[in-house]
C-alpha cells in the first residue's frame, strides 16, 4: 500500500506537488465539520473517488464523496442528523447525502456476485475493512485513492497516482469483471480523463458480454461520455478495441464505409464520425437535453451511408439521401438505451434534415426556404450545431464554417431559430368573424399557415387583412 502526505512530498511530473482536497468554500467547510465529528466519534473520514483523482489532477472540487470507517450505521446516521439534514438514498447501499450539499457518505462495503447482470450483487457494508479491502470494489486504480480531508494523507493501495501521471486507465482487480457496466465506465471515463485504457484492461473488456444491461444504465453511460466527454472519440476507439463494438451495429456498419476523399480526406464513416464526435465540446451549452440532443444527432448523423454509399462510373463516391435513409438505424439506437419518445423526434428530425443548411446558404434561398426547414427540423439552432460539428470532422477544419455563421444569423432574423414561426390566424379568428367551430376550421387554418410559411403576410395586421380578403372576401372600402 502507497501511503504519502502530499505535504511533505516532492511531487511527480504531471502532477501538483499538493492537491488542495479542501478550500475556502461553503462546500468545504461542511467536509471538515463531518470529518472533525467522525474523528471526535473515533471513527475516520476518507475522501474517495473522482473528488480525490480530480484533486491529484489539479481539478477543482465540485463534489464530494466520503467513506467512514470504524462507525456503524446506525451511530453515523445519528452523529451526522445531529448537525445536518440527511436524506438516505440507495438504502442496499447506506448513502448518505448531507442537506443540499453535493456530498454522499456511505459506509465501507463489501459486493458478492450471486447472479448475472449489473444489479445481481449482495452488498455488505463493513465499518470495519482496512482501506485495502474497501478499495478492491473499486473499477480503476485512478478511481481507488482515498485521502484524508483533514491530513491531506493519501492511501493508495493500487498505485493510482502512478496512473494518474501515466494517464492510464487501469483496472484494480479480477472482479471487475463482474460488473459488465465496467466495460462502459472505461468507454467514458477515456473519453472525459483522456486517458489511454490499459491493454491488460482492453483484454479483460473483450471477455465480458454486456449480460441484459438496464437501458437506463447505458443511457448513463452514454450520456457522460457524450455530454462530459473532452475527446468522445477516445470511448469509442476503446469501444472498438475491446469488441463492444459488435454490441451497436448502427455504428460497426460505419467502419469501412468509404467517403469521396475530395470531400472527405480523414478516411470512412467511422473516423469522420470520430472527428465529428470531438467538436461536441465546442458547441455544448449546458444545457443538458439540449446538449443531448445534438450530441446523438452528431453521433448518428451518417447512419444511413452503409446503405447509400455507390461508386459511380467517374469514380466519385455518392451516399444520395442517407439522411433520410438512416432514420431507422437511428430509432434502432436509440430505442435500445432511451424510452423519450420527444427526444427521438427532435434527433430524427436534426438527422433528417442535416445536409439542408449547407444547400441553404449557397444557393441564397429564400425566407419562405428557411421557413419550411423550420417546420421539419423544428429546432434550428440545434441544426446549426449538429452542421458545425459536421463540418469540423474534415481535417483541417472545414474552411467553410462561415456558411453555418450566416445560417445562424439568418435563422435569428427571421425569429426561427428555436421555434417555427407561431401561426399568426388562429382558431378565434374564425369565431370572431362569424364562422362556427367544425370540419372547415382545420383546413383553413392550415390554408392561412401555409400562406404564411409562403411571406404572404408577416404580422398580425396583413394576417387578418388576409383572412379578410383572400378567406372572407371582404374587401378594404
């Protein structure tokens, strides 16, 4: 076992010489209360997972999860009610969150595999397990150092922060196998840490079979990699590596797919795809649907090539109308890890509709163009992004993203960027010009909106001199 005070230590390259586990903030202060009680109640508190990795890596805390040992659950509830309001949560697991703080303790635990499948374990909290014990469970060594809050003292049984500067994804045990969840964690954390996964880790993933995963948890997975990740193609290697791959054949079919390399020099579907993934970061606006949203999109804008790509007799190489084409490759994928029937209409929508941006700017459409693109896509702003980070996966950056730049400020003047235009004659308009609710009500309100969409009025006032005029057939004296 590696046991240091970062305090005295000369530091390694790579690393800070003094994580700062703990500052000057309210959420830190609240750490050293719970830590000072558990000391005084004879028990400790450890610093345990990302909180303590991030540290080492010089990344503020945001967050903080805390391990006790030699108190029993009943004694660490009281002492901890005492002071602060405490909700338990995830009762097989005796978590702990304090107030509205982002902090979770929980009690040491063992986990014994009985069964199949990510949730097929017995768990057993343990008080009284020595720091190596309780760091076994752990999935990567990174993610198996504990700190002390109040010492600053690192414990490192698995040699985490040598991975940490070797920037390496490691597994800590045999067991982590039992747990086929795992194989997803390395697939984000590469991504997010950008961290190379170890080969020996590499090899134990390609034994393991995802075993009936909850779609929920790989939605989760799938979600941090896409909405945290800082290069997402770095998951999807790993993916690819280990044989995961197999597992989402939406995205094997891309492997392979050829591009015309005058449009395309990085090479296939896959490795654009890859670059594509990689601008994320970029267009991200925290806003997590949102983010999410695009973040599939881009993931899958391309699932219809495999079946479109055709060589043509003067050697180019043609994919016509695999934006529409991919559609159900695209319901396919995402029906497997997400049950939001909206949030599946809003990426068909972005996926279908991706190439016409591009069309729009070139060719100077019309307000009327952009206008129906609106009605299909429903989101232009998303649409934007979703292009933008199409155009970013040719290296060198595409030289054209000032197309999307003028998409964009279009798509604002025209007040259409998050939204289609609201239908300016509305079902009242009707009533109050005498006409009775029935069969003809929809028709001419979507006669009038079509009309609309077309420029033949813009506001309220030429909205009703038409529906005067050309409805009623009344005219102006």
């Amino acid at each position: 076992m590696n046991t240091c005070n970062y305090k005295n230590t000369t530091g390694q390259s790579g690393i800070p010489k003094s994580p700062v586990f703990l500052s000057d903030s309210e959420l830190s202060d609240v750490v050293r209360k719970i830590a000072n009680l558990i000391k005084n109640a004879g028990g400790r508190a450890m610093l345990v997972g990302g909180c303590v990795r991030d540290a080492i890596r010089g990344i503020e805390i945001n967050d903080y999860d805390i391990e006790v040992y030699g108190i029993p659950a009943e004694k660490l509830y009281s002492l901890l009610s005492s002071s602060f309001s405490v909700n338990s949560v995830g009762a097989s697991f005796g978590v702990l969150k304090i107030g509205n703080y982002d902090i979770d303790v929980a009690l040491p635990r063992l986990e014994s595999k009985f069964m199949q499948g990510h949730r097929g374990f017995h768990i057993n909290t343990r008080p009284d397990l020595s720091f190596s014990e309780a760091a076994s469970r752990r999935d990567f060594t990174v993610n198996s150092i504990m700190a002390d809050p109040l010492t600053s003292e690192i414990i490192d049984p698995f040699d985490g922060t040598s991975d940490i500067k070797l920037q390496t994804l490691r597994h800590v045990g045999p067991k982590f196998s039992e747990d086929p969840l795992r194989v997803l964690r390395a697939m984000q954390f590469a991504a997010r840490l950008e961290y190379d996964v170890h080969p020996e880790t590499v090899g134990l993933c390609s034994k393991i079979t995802p075993e009936n995963l909850p779609a929920e948890r790989l939605a989760g997975e799938w979600e941090k990699l896409l909405l945290k990740g800082a290069r997402p193609s770095l998951g999807l290697k790993f993916l690819h590596d280990c044989g995961w791959i197999q597992y989402y054949p939406e995205l094997q079919a891309l492997i392979g797919c050829r591009q015309d390399p005058r449009w395309h020099p990085e090479g296939d579907v896959w490795t654009h795809t890859l670059h594509a993934v990689d601008a994320l970061p970029v267009v991200r606006k925290n806003n997590r649907m949102d983010d999410l949203i695009v973040a599939v999109s881009v993931l899958c804008h391309d699932f219809g090539k495999p079946k479109t790509t055709e060589l043509q007799k003067d050697g180019r190489i043609t994919s016509y109308g695999h934006e529409k084409v991919g559609v159900a490759n695209v319901r396919s994928f995402i029906r497997r890890m997400w049950n939001m029937p909206d949030f599946e209409d809003a990426v068909i929508r972005l996926v279908a509709t991706h190439m016409r941006p591009v069309a729009l700017v070139v060719n100077n459409s019309s307000d009327k163009a952009y206008r129906k693109l609106s009605l299909d896509a429903r989101r232009l702003d998303l649409l934007a992004d979703v292009v933008e980070c199409d155009m970013r996966a040719t290296p060198p950056e595409d030289p054209h993203l000032d197309i999307i730049h003028k998409f964009r400020d279009r798509a604002e003047a025209l007040s259409i960027a998050k939204e289609p235009p609201k239908p300016l004659i509305q079902g009242r308009h009707l009533i109050e010009r005498g006409m009775e609710p029935g069969p003809k009500f929809g028709r001419i309100l979507k006669r009038c909106y079509n009309r609309q969409i077309n420029g033949e009025f813009a506001d309220e006032e030429s909205a009703m001199d038409f529906l005067d005029e050309v409805i009623f057939k009344k005219r102006k004296t």
